[in-house]
C-alpha cells in the first residue's frame, strides 16, 4: 500500500510512500474519522434537545417534528450506496471532506429557517453531508488496520463518536441556554466546516493495489448475498430503532410518561449518551474476545437484540424499574455497528468495504426513518393533555415498533439448511454454500470471505 499526506504532503514529496503505524496512525487516520462522527451523532441526537424550542416557536406537533428530524435518516438511507461507491472509488479523505461541507451549509441553513418546509430541507441536507461520516471511518479502518482488530479498532471509534450524543445533551443546553437554537447550529456550521478542511489536508491517502471492482457488480453480489439477508433486518431494526428512540423520542417518553422536569430529562439523556460510549467499547471489547474463544460476531448481536426488546417491554409494560434503566440498555444497543460492521468485514473484501457498509447503513437508516417517523404519526393518534400525549399513546406506538424487531429476530435464528461444502462448487449449488458459511467458524468464515465473491450467492 502506498500513502500520500494529502495536499502537502503531495508538495513535499518526502513522506509519500511510508507506512504508517503506531501512534501517527492513530492521529492522521483513526481521530479524524471520528471527530467527523462526532458530529454525526450530535446532528443525530440533537433534536431531543431543540424539539421543544422549535415545537414552541414554529408549531409543531409530534408527527411535524418526527418527520423533520427523521428526514436526516432518509436521506441517509438513500445516500448510502452512492457513498459507498465513492469510498471504493476515491477513497475515504475525499469523500468525508466534501461531504462534510455540505455539512456545513446544511447547518447554517437550518440556523436561518424560518418555518417547516425549511426545515425539513436543511435538515435532509445536514443528512447528505454527513452521509459518509461512519462508513468513510469503517473504510480507513478496514484499509489501514488488520484484520483481526477490526471490531475493536470499530468500538473505539464508535465510542469517541457517541460522544457527539453526550454533547447533545447538558453541555448544548449550556450553549441554548444563551445562544438560542439558531445561534447553536451557526456555530455547529463552523466546526463543521473546520472539521472537513482537517481532513482533507490531514488525513493520508490509501491507495490499494489493482484496480477497483465493478460498481455494479459488487454491489449486486452483495445484495444477492443470503448472508447479508440474514443479518440485515435484525441489525437496522434494532440499530435504527435504537438511534430513533434515543435521538428523539426517549425526551418525550420521560416527560410525558415520567413527568420529569427539562432539567431531570437532560440529565437523563446525557447519561444514555455516556452509556452509548462506553458501550461501544464494551461491544468492540467483547467482540475482541469473543472471537478469540470462537463465538461469531452474529451470536453475540442475537445475545443484544433480544436485551434490546427486553429493555422495551419494561417500558411498554411499565414494570417496576428505575425510569433511567431501560433507556441505558436501549443506548447501548445504538452503538451495536461495532458488531455489524464487523461482521460485515468478515464476508467482503477490502475492495467492496465501502459498499457492504453503505448497504447494510440503507437499512440502518431506513429503519431509523421509519421508526422515527412512525413513531410520531402512532402518537399524534391520541389528544394531547396539557402539551403531553397520554401514555397508551407511547405503549401502542413503541410496541408496533417492538413487534417488527421480535419479527426480525424471528428471521434471523430460523434453522437453514446446511449442505455440503466443496462438491456444491462443482454442481453450482451456491445457496448451500452459503449455508454452511453461516454455521461456519469465525477463521473458516474469514478464509471463506476471500473466496470470489460468486459463491455466496442466491
């Protein structure tokens, strides 16, 4: 592999071509991707912060402000196989830089929108600029670290990231609190945009060897991937879920439902932030060790899936724990792309990183929309009382979104058929294959995952 320092390094031409390790690998490759999705998650989980300024001084209501904020998830979602594309093609630096800058502008345009419409656009477009901010960062890491510490090198950056979402909370209400909504994302559109020229000119350029795969025939043969089927539903309907309860819903839920005051509720969501963090490196950690003992990436997200719908069903069925509880396990599961990813890592190659992740992020997004959108439709069902929607509202609404993942979940651990191995390849049997992949061991899966491509097809 060669690097090139970006711009100025280019000029210089001393450092072009040395390979990079330890702690500059760390610092001109690792902490930029994750101050980039840094930003992220606090464009993410801002809105339980502003929804109640902005509900106040515009007139929204919760189907409204549901739609605003999950127009971020939509345009994500759609973005996501364009982005992975370019990151395969023109690599991670330049595709996070320019992105970024959009960013920026969407930012600065939400800051000066004056009713619903606007802000549903800068909204989406805030979505668009930072449509690369996790998977620029998982295709550097895949580029740039082995292997084998890919999930781990995942988790740290997942966890520096959510502290975007710790951010979002008690210390953006200490800058509301004196600069009002507008003047907090003007000031977002800067660091934004700050963030976005580091990159560029900090950041080294990995080149891979060979030429890149077909745009339209990688992508294809993951999408005909049974493997990726099975993993898929029950990733974005957990993952999506978690982000849409955490990043808009679980302020409203604690105070209606709990009746706590904005300042209790602030402190609530800065805890589940802090929960998200560390849970990113508790997951990147476990998946660490529990790939050395030889249990797969998949079991263990099967093992936070279910606490997922268990931390639900303490909420939906109001039982007798702590009001914080459930939500510290619902954060959690937010940071579950450490698992995801790096499963994914395991069946492409480097060459299709970008684009498995932007797929797999489709449905991560998708979902996300969907439930946070879904959500506010379901509530807007029932009168409100003294501005708060009756707690029936939030059982009904949080429980069809409850039944998709228990569905999904379903999907994931139905038995499949195991078939025999290497005479499939002979009779052009690829789908049994592709069984017996899903049962194999995590080092036979990571041999079988540099196998072409074809063979793990429907």
């Amino acid at each position: 592999m060669s690097v090139t320092f970006g711009r100025k390094g280019i000029e210089a031409g001393s450092k072009g071509h040395r390979e990079i390790t330890g702690w500059r690998l760390a610092a001109l490759v690792f902490l930029p991707f994750a101050l980039g999705y840094f930003l992220s998650y606090f464009f993410r989980t801002i809105n339980g912060l502003v929804s109640a300024p902005l509900a106040a001084e515009i007139g929204l209501n919760a189907a409204d402000l549901g739609l605003i904020t999950a127009a971020y998830f939509l345009v994500l979602a759609a973005a996501q196989i364009p982005v992975g594309m370019m990151l395969d093609r023109y690599g991670p630096r330049r595709v996070q830089s320019a992105l970024l800058v959009v960013a920026a502008l969407g930012a600065e345009a939400f800051a000066r929108s004056t009713g619903p419409l606007s802000l549903l656009l800068s909204r989406a477009l805030i979505g668009l600029g930072v449509a690369a901010a996790l998977t620029a960062g998982l295709k550097a890491i895949v580029l740039w670290f082995p292997r084998e510490r890919v999930a781990l090198v995942n988790g740290y950056m997942v966890m520096l990231g959510a502290l975007g979402a710790v951010s979002a909370t008690l210390p953006a209400e200490a800058i509301l609190a004196k600069t009002g909504w507008r003047g907090l994302f003007e000031i977002l559109a800067i660091i934004t945009a700050g963030a976005a020229v580091l990159i560029y000119w900090l950041v080294p350029e990995g080149e891979t060897k060979g030429s890149p795969p077909p745009a339209v025939g990688g992508l294809r043969s993951i999408l005909r991937d049974v493997r990726f089927w099975r993993i898929a539903p029950l990733s974005g309907a957990c993952i999506g879920s978690a982000w849409s309860l955490q990043g808009l819903w679980a302020s409203a839920w604690l105070a209606d439902v709990e009746g706590m005051t904005r300042a209790q509720v602030m402190t609530a969501l800065c805890l589940t932030a802090l929960m998200l963090s560390l849970g990113a490196w508790m997951l990147g950690a476990l998946a660490n060790w529990t790939r050395r003992k030889g249990l797969s990436p998949e079991h263990l997200l099967a093992m936070v899936a279910v606490l997922f719908m268990a931390a639900q069903l303490a909420l939906v069925w109001r039982l007798p724990v702590p009001a914080i509880a459930p939500w510290l396990i619902i954060a959690i599961v937010g940071a579950a792309t450490v698992l995801s990813f790096a499963i994914i890592s395991d069946y492409y190659p480097k060459e299709l990183a970008g684009r498995a992740n932007g797929a797999l992020n489709v449905v991560h997004f998708g979902w996300g929309f969907l439930a946070q959108y879904g959500i506010g439709v379901l509530l807007t069902q029932w009168p409100q009382s003294n501005g708060h929607y009756p707690v029936i509202a939030y059982q009904v609404a949080f429980g069809v979104n409850l039944a998709l993942q228990a569905a999904a979940l379903i999907w994931f651990a139905a038995p499949r058929e195991q078939g025999p191995r290497s005479s499939d390849v002979q009779s052009g049997s690829a789908t049994k294959i592709v069984m017996a992949d899903l049962v194999a061991a995590p080092g036979e899966r990571r041999a079988r995952s540099q196998q072409p491509i074809s063979q793990a097809r429907w």
